[in-house]
C-alpha cells in the first residue's frame, strides 16, 4: 500500500507542476470568461446558456488532460529509464500501475473542481444562485474521465508512440458515443459485418451512457438508481482495463 501512495504522490505533484496542466486550465478560464459574452447576445435564458457552454468546456478540457496525460504517464517512465529505478525496488508492477492511475485521476480532479468552481461563480454572479444541480452531470463528467484516462494508461503501457495511443483513446471516445450508429448499422449489414458490428457494440463501453447535460439542466427526471449504477459500471470497465494493462507490465522487460 505504501508503494501505491508514494507512486499516486509522485505523479500528482509531477502534474501539477507540468506546463500542459496549467496552460488547459489558464485556457480553459479565458474560455469560461466568453461564455458571459455569449450570454448577453443571446435572448435565451442565462442560466441554461452558461451551464450548457461550461459543462461542455469542462468535459472538452477534462477529455484533453485525460488523453494526452494518460497515454504520457507510463510511456515517459519508460523512454526515461524511470520506470526500471522504480521497479527495481520491491514494487509489484500492478501497484505501479495502480498508483500512477490514481495519481493521474487526482490531478483530472483537481483539474475539474477548480474549473467547476468557476463555472458554479459565474452562475452565481450572472443568475444570483448557486446552481448546486449541476455537481450531478460534473459527476458523470468525472467518471466518463475515468474510464478514457483508464484506457489511455492501457496503451501507455505498450506504445511505442504517445501521438498514436492519444489518437487511438480519441478514436475509441468517438466510437463510445457512436455506439447506436454502429447498432444501426449492424442491422442493415450483411452477416459477417453485422455480427462485427454488433461485437464492438458490445465491448467498446457505451459512453452516452454517461451524458446527462441536458437532462440536468432542463430538469428532467433521472432513476435514482442511476447515479449507482453508473458509478459500477465504470469500475467495471476501469478494473477490467488496468488489470490488463498490469498484464502488459509484468510481461515487458526493461534494460
């Protein structure tokens, strides 16, 4: 347990202090600043507005850090020669794993509080309320960051490009928020190509699962079960993606 919380302590104190952190979060505030000129020329309602461009803006800034800091984790312990000072301590490699995981979702976390509490200020000046409903969908948000930063770490772990694996985590959020397309088209194809389609249906997590903007601002009504089931869902996924990434480590040789 020791080995996981020095891992976890490293890694977010080496996020903090990098340059790609701050400068999402400096970019992501001026971005949060427009969103009171946007307001103004709108006729529509303020509140919906604001909240419906900040959780965007946090999800889109969140999607960011959790791609290009996931992918870059263990793959720069590698090209360093880190990784071999650390291991060769009595550090089981899935405690490294682990430990650099949770470090990572500290450093998404702060990264989310701080824009989120920017977004609940804004709110605050411009509709005179706290706007607490929104810590609903910045829930999801969070967990959605959750299982892409899981599968970022993944291909860290056997990569041997950092462009690449950011590319491949985008391209397996956009096919977890197409799943439906994917669905439909499978019952339009022929049978090898439908039972394809249907398979990566299946097995690619289903991320609209986790989109309840709208919901959540026009107040409509969500199970209460929800809340539970999804959180369950993505440790699911979460557990299922890092234990195989553990595989990769034990199985990797570093000279």
């Amino acid at each position: 347990m020791r080995s996981i919380i020095a891992i976890f302590g490293g890694t977010l104190k080496e996020g903090v202090r990098s340059k790609l952190f701050w400068g999402i979060l400096v970019f992501a505030l001026l971005l949060f600043l427009s969103t009171m000129v946007v307001s103004e020329l709108s006729f529509a309602e303020k509140e919906k507005i604001i909240a419906d461009l900040g959780l965007s803006l946090i999800s889109a800034f969140g999607l960011i850090a959790a791609v290009i800091l996931g992918t870059d984790l263990i793959y720069r312990d590698i090209q360093n020669g880190t990784v071999q000072i650390i291991l060769a301590r009595p550090v089981k490699r899935w405690k490294y794993v682990a430990g650099k995981y949770l470090g990572l979702m500290a450093i998404i976390g702060v990264n989310l509080l701080l824009l989120s509490l920017m977004l609940l200020f804004v709110l605050l000046i411009y509709v005179g309320k706290p706007c607490i409903y929104l810590l609903r969908s910045l829930y999801t948000i969070f967990l959605e960051l959750s299982l892409i930063a899981s599968i970022g770490v993944f291909f860290s772990t056997f990569s041997t490009s950092q462009l690449l694996s950011s590319l491949v985590t985008l391209g397996l959020f956009i096919i977890g928020h197409s799943l439906d397309i994917l669905r439909m088209s499978a019952g339009k194809s022929g049978k090898f190509l439908g039972f394809l389609l249907k398979s990566l249906a299946v097995i690619f997590p289903d991320l609209d699962f986790y989109d309840i903007k709208i919901k959540v601002i026009h107040g409509l009504p969500l199970e209460s079960s929800y809340y539970g089931e999804i959180l369950l869902y993505t440790l699911g996924y979460v557990i299922f993606i890092l234990f195989l990434a553990s595989l990769i480590m034990e199985r990797r040789e570093f000279r």
